[in-house]
C-alpha cells in the first residue's frame, strides 16, 4: 500500500470517528456528561465576588423549633415583611416558599389560618412593589380548572398562553387581583441535564380566566364560613363568587394577561421599581428597558429559560450574610414590646440591629434538609438550599454576567477542526504528535480559561473524544500498518538480505519500491572452479552437505558487507549490493566482500582437509568472482503467480563476463575499472593489478578490468608481479609485442597463483603476444582483446 493509499485509509478512520461523535453529540446522548465538565470549570474558576446586594433569611431548624411544626401560622410571614420592609428598611423581599391554599393543612385552626393569611395579605398589599412571592409549576391538579399545573414549555409543544394552566401560588387574600408579585421558582430540568440545577424557565405568558379563576378558588375557601355554599359561575365576561342566596361578595375578569417570571428576574425587577411592561420578550433575550433605554438585555435558551451562573455555593458565602428566621421574629417582637413599653433605647438599639437589611435584597428561604427543598450546587456535592439558585441568578442580571454556548455550528465546526488537526498531526508521528498532545492540553486550557474569564462554555467531551478516538484509531492503525510493513519486508528481504540490513530497511521506513526500478548498483557473480567434475566424484549427499555450508559461508560473509542475494544458480552465486536499501558506498562493499568470500573459501578448504572425509578435488576447490558497477534495473521480475526480486542490465552482464573471464586469465577475483575505481574513492584498501582490456561478448565498448587479490596474498608476493606485469602490460598496449612478451615471461616468475592455478594472465598475456608476433600488426589495433565466448 502506498502513501497515498495509507493517506486515503487513515482519512477515511478520521472521517468515521467524527461522525460516529457527531452523532453522539447531536443525539444529545453527552449532555449530561458536559454539565459534569461545567462543574469542573466552576470549581477551577472558584467563586465570583459580585455587587447584588444580597442577605439570606433562612428558614431553618431553629426556626421550625420556634414556630412549630407545620401547617405554620402565615401571620410569621407576615410579621417577617414588616420587620424587613419597616425598620428594616429592606430594598426587596423574596420568599422562596410557596404559601399557597396546599400548605395550610386541616391541623391548623382554620379561623386562625384566615386570620393568618389576612394579616400576611395585609403586609403583602401594604409593601406590595417591594415583595415577591414564590410559585412553582408541582404537577398539581387544579381545584377549579380540572388541569395539572405542568411547567409550560415552548420546545415541547406544551406552550399556549390560553391554555396554560395556573401554577401552584399564594392567592386570596395573601394576593389580590392585580397586587402581589409572583417568581417562578421552577428549574428547567431537562436543560439542566443532571442534578445541578444550570437551568430556570425565565418566563411563562397566560392569557384567559385562569388567575381569575386562582383568586376566586382562595376567595371561595377564605369565605366559606360565613356565605351559604359559595360557588363561581360566569356572568357575561366575569368570574363571579356567590352562594345559594346570590350574595356576591368578588368579581374578576374573565380575560386577563400576565406574564410570570422566573424569581431571580422578578425579584431584580422588584428591585429597581420594575413590572413586566417593562420586558420586552424576543426569541432570543428578554430585554428590560428602564426610563427608555435598555437596562439589561438577558440571553434566553431556547426560546424560555435563563441560564444561570453560579456566583457561589452554599456555606460558601465569600460576602453574603446569612440570618436565621426566627432571630428576625423574636427581634421584630422584641421591638414591638420596647416600643409598646415605651422604652426608646431598647427600641434604638433594635433599629441598629435591622440596619444590616437597610437597601439589601433580602432571599428568604428553607434550609432545613427536612423541608426537601434543597438541590446541589456546582460547588456542593451534598445537596444544599435551592433559594441560592434564585439568588444566583439575580446576581447574574445585576452583574450582567451573563453564561454563553457555542452554537450548534461552531460546536461541529470545533469537533471537526480539532479531531483533524490532533489525528493529523498524531498520524505524523515524532515530534508532530507532541504538538498534537500540546493541542490538546491547549484546548482543553482554553474550555478552562473561557469560561473563568469570559462566561463562555466551549463543548469539551464531543471535541477531546473525537480528537483523541480519531488520533488513536489512525495511530493504531499506522502501527499495525508499521508492523505488517517490517513482517513483509522481513519475509520478502530475510532469506536474501543481511538481518542487520534488514532492520535498517525497517527502522528506516523505507518501502524497497517493489515493481522495477533504476538504481545504481555493483554486481556480484561468484562459481565455482571445476563443479561438473566435482559433483561426479562426491554422493548426492555429499554434494548438498558440501555445497550448504560452502554457500552458507559465503552468503554469510556478503551479508556482513550488505550485499542482497540476488539468487542460487546450483553452486553461482548472483548477489548485489546497494539494494534495497541505497547506499553510496556499494562498490567497495562488494569489493571487500569478494576477497572476505576468498578468504572464507580458503578457510573452508583448511577445515575440510584437516577432516579427512573429503577427496582432494574438494581441497582444491576455488571461487571465481566477478564484479562490476552501473545502473540497473531491480525490483520483482517474473509472473504475478512467481516473481523473483532480481537485477537486470547492462552493468550486470558485465559483471557475469567478468566472472567467466576471470577463468580465461586464471584469476579468481575480476573486477571492473569502474568498480575499482569507485571502492578506492570510498576508502577501500585493496591489493590489485590491471589485468586487461578486453571486450566482452555481447558489447562494442572495451573495458579495463583488474585482478583482486585477496590478503592471503602478502604485498611482498603479489608487488612484484604487478610491477612487472602492469609494464608489459603497457608495452602490449603500446603494439610493442616483443618487448611486452619479454616483460610477460618475466613476471610470470612472481605469480603468486601459478602453483595452483591452470595458467596465470602472464601466461596468456605470452601467448596472444606470440600470436601477435606471427600474424603481424592488426589494423585499428586499440589494445582491447576481443573475446569471443561468455
């Protein structure tokens, strides 16, 4: 497989794996995984100091102890806004508790109740721009409507302002028609995706009788003990409350729009002097204007809710003041005794008390595990109040410290960026996939970063998952790849090349571009002297026992120099050198390597004869060698069934002739000009001597070869005979037959082959010099020998 190909594969891994997360991430399948990141990047951005002027009233466990238990007395409540409102000079109150017609209960006495509930709707209407008052959409059935009080959601259909029903709320005569401001104290659970409330519904529109109707259902049970079976019924567009003698003592609208916000916005709203005519509802943002210009401008998810950011967690307050309920009652009662008593620094003293509430925003709420409203934070684990959230939230507006999402476009278009910069960059390797780690820990800084300093939140999961799936697929991939390429390479490669070349081809990643291609190359063909009469003398087994340890021998020895074994021919060698694998240095590799084989030979021959168990043509078994360099042709040559990775061309007829030339001239090692030439240049220290120039069959250009000797052969033998023979050599060159004869038989005296050889070049040299001598001057003479046989 080429790079292109492994390039399409792992493309095609990468593509996989980012769509296999972008539908996980569209399915929404991760949400709630995100919202687990979203507490981590709370938790490292730490809490946030923030100007909302905030005071917590907790109705706690002391409190339950001192009003006792419920169905509580509302005049508690009642005597609470006083106190905060009057001298405590509160900016707003917001009671996150639900006083509706539900918590009254049939243990209390019921004409203390009505009394209760008077007095609270007494405080509620005297204070009522400054108190909000908490309803939640529970589930629970209307007695009027016959309809549960389902959270109204636009993304799920369940939104029309006719038809929504009424949440479960204070009504009469805690509130009145038009008097008493209501806070959704709702969660948006499904947005919120867990148990970390991120999420409040920021407003519900209703449209039709249905609060005329809540009012008349409180009016109904407030009235019933003195009016004679009190029931509503519709007279033209109204609501009217009358009994069996047509007392009618309240008459409402039928038609009535209103707009209920989420707590936290009602409570902001309550704050600044505000109602809802001054929120102008969009598809995207609630935007409150204030004396004609835009106050705040609050971002809405999908179409309805707020997201909210969480400033603190509880029993974490870094500035906010926490005080128990029943301290604020017992105060409030203390100054009403020193003030009936008279006692003005009793009630100066009390009015110094209530000053810490002067222009707060005070958040009333249940602490008390007990009363089960609590939820976590994303600074608790343990569950904690859930009127923090509303305060939260009011914090959010006043700070403007609004929380923003990637879109949906930029959330895939960040999941396919960073999965194919980190699996691209990984697919690499080296130190491209240390930048891909970088990238990665970068991205994941700036999930971080955004959200600490921006209010940002950038996806996480979807981006880092498919990053680190896709890196991991195409690495694995690419090292499977890898190890298939070194198992190839070793099967194609093992029986032929050095194993030591062959983990350099693996270590390098180089693919030998198998198929047929030009390379520059020295050729190497070696045989044996005198095989056919040896094989007649030896027993088949002799023979293979023979010749596998002569060919592992000299196999052994080309490999330590690199050399590729091209094939076995019976007992020929054909190997080469300077492929697979390119190397500059290949003719003096095959160089050393001939006469290594020369010396391995002559080892082997000492070895058999001290065995005894072989004739004497084993013992004077030789090697001829022929070398030459050039271009060549190498890859796999033959059929799609068989193939052999083998060399062809020019340079490696060459260097076959010189082997079977070598036996003309009596030589065992024959080189090529060019290959000797190349081997000194590369620093090869070789003993040689120009033999020759000839012109081989099958050729029309003359070359210069030489005769190899090997370091059996000391300098002291062989450097008088190259003197001698190298001088007649070039007065044979010369035309000057007589005295290159004469310099011939002179160095035939110091051939250090001719005790074992059948003749020796001087030999030859002689008689082509005689031979000359009789037939006179050729024409065109250029000094090359023409041979005529292979």
């Amino acid at each position: 497989m080429n790079n292109f190909k492994q390039l399409l594969v792992s493309l095609g891994l990468i593509l996989l794996s980012l769509l296999i997360w972008l539908l996980v991430m569209l399915s929404g399948f991760l949400d709630g995984v995100e919202q687990e990141t979203l507490r981590w990047r709370y938790l490292a951005r730490g809490e946030l100091s923030s100007q909302a002027p905030i005071v917590y009233v907790d109705l706690d466990a002391e409190t339950v102890s001192y009003m006792g238990d419920r169905p509580w007395d509302r005049r508690e409540f009642g005597v609470l806004l006083e106190a905060l409102l009057g001298p405590g000079a509160a900016r707003v109150v917001s009671v996150d508790i639900i006083l509706s017609k539900f918590g009254a209960g049939a243990l209390l006495d019921m004409n203390r109740a009505r009394q209760g509930d008077i007095f609270l709707g007494q405080a509620v209407e005297t204070h009522a721009d400054r108190v909000v008052l908490a309803a939640a959409y529970t589930g629970v059935k209307s007695a009027t409507t016959d309809e549960f009080a389902l959270l109204p959601l636009l993304r799920e259909g369940r939104y029309d302002a006719e038809t929504a029903p009424f949440p479960e709320a204070p009504t009469f005569p805690i509130i009145k028609f038009e008097v008493g401001r209501l806070g959704l104290a709702n969660v948006d659970e499904s947005l919120s995706e867990g148990v970390v409330p991120y999420f409040v519904p920021g407003f519900v529109e209703l449209s039709g009788p249905r609060y005329s109707y809540h009012l008349i259902d409180g009016a109904m049970r407030h009235k019933e003990h003195f009016m004679n079976e009190p029931y509503a019924h519709v007279v033209d567009d109204y609501v009217v409350l009358t009994d069996l003698d047509g007392f009618v003592t309240d008459k409402l609208p039928m038609q009535h729009e209103m707009t209920l916000f989420t707590l936290g916005l009602e409570t902001f709203l309550a704050a600044y002097g505000l109602d809802e005519n001054a929120v102008q509802i969009s598809s995207d943002s609630l935007t409150i204007m204030r004396e004609g210009a835009v106050f705040r401008e609050i971002p809405l998810v999908q179409r309805q809710s707020i997201e909210v950011n969480w400033f603190e967690g509880w029993n974490r307050s870094i500035e906010n003041e926490r005080i128990s309920m029943q301290a604020v009652l017992r105060q409030a009662d203390a100054l009403a005794d020193a003030s009936s008593a008279g006692d003005q620094a009793r009630v100066a003293e009390l009015e110094a008390w209530f000053e810490r509430f002067r222009g707060q925003v005070v958040f009333v709420g249940p602490v008390d595990p007990q009363l089960k409203d609590i939820s976590l934070t994303p600074f608790n684990r343990e569950p904690v109040p859930k009127v923090g959230l509303h305060a939260n939230l009011y914090r959010t507006i006043e700070d403007q410290a609004y929380v923003t999402r990637a879109d949906l476009g930029t959330s895939v278009a960040i999941v396919c960026l960073l999965t194919m910069m980190i699996s691209l960059l990984a697919l690499r390797g080296g130190a491209s996939r240390m930048f891909a780690i970088l990238l990665m820990i970068t991205y994941v800084t700036v999930t971080f970063v955004a959200f600490a300093l921006f209010h940002c939140i950038l996806p996480l999961i979807a981006p880092v998952g498919s990053a680190l799936s896709a890196a991991v697929v195409v690495v694995l991939r690419k090292l499977g790849s890898e190890e298939w390429q070194r198992r190839r390479i070793k099967t194609l490669f093992g029986a032929y090349v050095a194993p030591k070349l062959v983990d350099e081809m693996v270590e390098s990643k180089q693919d030998p571009k198998l198929g047929g291609v030009e390379a520059q190359i020295t050729a190497l063909f070696s045989d044996v002297e005198g095989f056919s009469s040896l094989s007649e003398e030896l027993s088949p087994d002799q023979l293979v026992s023979l010749m596998n340890e002569y060919l592992g021998a000299m196999t052994n020895v080309f490999q330590e120099r690199s050399g590729t074994l091209d094939k076995y021919i019976g007992d020929a060698i054909v190997t080469m050198f300077g492929m697979p694998v390119p190397v500059s240095d290949h003719a003096s590799r095959a160089c050393l390597a001939a006469v290594n084989m020369q010396l391995c030979h002559a080892s082997l021959r000492k070895k058999w004869a001290e065995s005894g168990q072989w004739p004497e043509s084993v013992l004077n078994m030789r090697t001829r060698i022929g070398l030459n360099s050039g271009p060549a042709v190498i890859g796999n040559m033959g059929s799609e069934m068989r193939f052999n990775y083998t060399m062809m061309g020019d340079s490696v007829n060459l260097a076959a002739r010189c082997e079977s030339g070598a036996k003309c001239y009596g030589v065992y090692t024959m080189a090529t000009e060019h290959t000797l030439s190349s081997a000194l240049e590369e620093g090869a220290e070789l003993n040689y001597r120009k033999l020759d120039r000839v012109v081989v069959k099958g050729r029309r250009q003359p070359v210069e070869v030489y005769e190899l000797w090997d370091p059996s052969m000391s300098r002291e033998t062989t450097e008088p005979c190259k003197l001698a023979y190298e001088a007649a050599l070039e007065l044979y060159f010369a035309a000057k037959w007589e005295a290159a004869l004469a310099g011939f038989e002179a160095a035939q005296k110091h051939e250090p082959s001719q005790a074992f050889a059948p003749t020796t070049p001087s030999l030859l040299l002689q008689a082509r010099c005689r031979e000359l001598l009789e037939s006179g001057d050729p024409s065109n003479w250029d000094g090359a020998y023409i041979m005529t046989s292979k």
